[in-house]
C-alpha cells in the first residue's frame, strides 16, 4: 500500500512522538546536540513557540501518521533578526529517500517568507557527511570550523559553521 507522507506545521498531540522520535536518535547516538533522553514535558517547554510559529517556524514530517522527522528554524533577537539557526533530524528509517531534503527546502521556505530572513546558520559534525552534502546541495557554505567544539559521548569533535544567504 502506498504510504502517505506529509510534512505540516505542528500540533501539541505530535509532542508524545516527537519525544520517541528523539530519542530514537539518541539511541542511535546520532551526531545531533542532544545527547540525552527526553520526556514529552521537557520539550514541550519550547513546543508553545513552535505551536505559535513565534520567533519560529517548525515543521514534522509524518508517515502514515507517524512523526518521522522534524525542522525548525529559530529566529534570533535584536540587531540580529536576520538570522534563522536550523536543525534538522529525519528518524533512521525514514532517511535516504528524499524526505530530509523536502523538509528542509519546506522549512527555510516557510521561515524566510514568515520572518523575512536573509541568513540561515547551522552547526553540524565535520564528520557528519550525509548532513554536510545535503547542506551543501541546498546552498549552505562553510563559514568556519569550531576543533574540538563538541563533546560527542566523551570524545571531543570539530563542528562546522554553516551559513545560507537568501537572496
Ligand atoms: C541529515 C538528514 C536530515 C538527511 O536526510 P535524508 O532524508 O537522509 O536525506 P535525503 O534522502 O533527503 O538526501 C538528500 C541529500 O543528502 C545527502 N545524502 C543523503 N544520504 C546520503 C548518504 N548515504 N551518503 C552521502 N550523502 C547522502 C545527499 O546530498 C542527498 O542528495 P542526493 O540524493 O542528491 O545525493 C538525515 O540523515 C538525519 O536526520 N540524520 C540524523 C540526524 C542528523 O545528522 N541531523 C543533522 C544534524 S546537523
């Protein structure tokens, strides 16, 4: 049977999922900036911006009704409102069939158009290059490297700095 797939803005049901998702990654010890299990409460702390799309624009990727993955761009303050910092996470399952790319084009679409962004920012492992070639295909470039600027379950790793300008 033909599966559906939709990526939509999301609701404060996906909470619960959106949790198994993460951790599901963590598990995985994905090379993501979280590194720990959470509970559905302890996101839903900064879940009400996203539910707004206040200061934020997120989005899920669902699978017949599953939450397989999720983007979201949060806008900075001040003098630097400009600036979007994404981050991205498709559920193991789910990867290599397109689905990042779609919802990373949807998420930079909708968070430019609402926020009026001209640059998106990301940080990424040196030594994630699945992550690292889809940045690149969608325009991202390397602004700097940080050594030694993450500590990934004990040992210490480069991170790359990375940055989008919307024309
Ligand atoms: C990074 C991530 C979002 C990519 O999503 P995805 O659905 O697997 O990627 P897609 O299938 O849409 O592929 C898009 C591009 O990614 C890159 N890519 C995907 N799989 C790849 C692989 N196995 N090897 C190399 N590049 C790969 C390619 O550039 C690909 O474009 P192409 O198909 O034209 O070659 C996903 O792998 C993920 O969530 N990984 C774990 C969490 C993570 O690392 N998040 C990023 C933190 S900075």
């Amino acid at each position: 049977m033909e599966q559906k797939i939709s990526i939509r803005p999301s609701k404060m049901s996906d909470l619960g999922s959106l949790a198994v998702m993460l951790n599901s990654l963590v598990d995985e010890k994905a090379m993501i900036f979280v590194q720990k299990k959470v509970t559905a409460s302890k996101i839903s702390i900064h879940f009400e911006n996203a539910i707004k799309d206040k200061k934020m624009a997120y989005l899920v990727l669902s699978i017949d009704k599953e939450i397989m993955g999720r983007a979201k761009i949060t806008v900075q303050s001040g003098p630097e409102r400009h600036i979007g910092e994404l981050s991205i996470y498709v559920k193991k399952e789910a990867r290599g069939k397109g689905l990042g790319e779609r919802l990373l084009r949807e998420i930079i679409d909708k968070a430019v158009k609402k926020f009026d962004l001209k640059i998106i920012t990301l940080t990424v492992y040196a030594r994630n290059k699945i992550a690292r070639s889809l940045y690149k295909k969608i325009g991202f470039e390397k602004i700097g490297i940080f050594k030694k600027g993450i500590s990934h379950y004990g040992a210490y790793e480069d991170v790359i700095l990375m940055a989008k300008y919307i024309d």
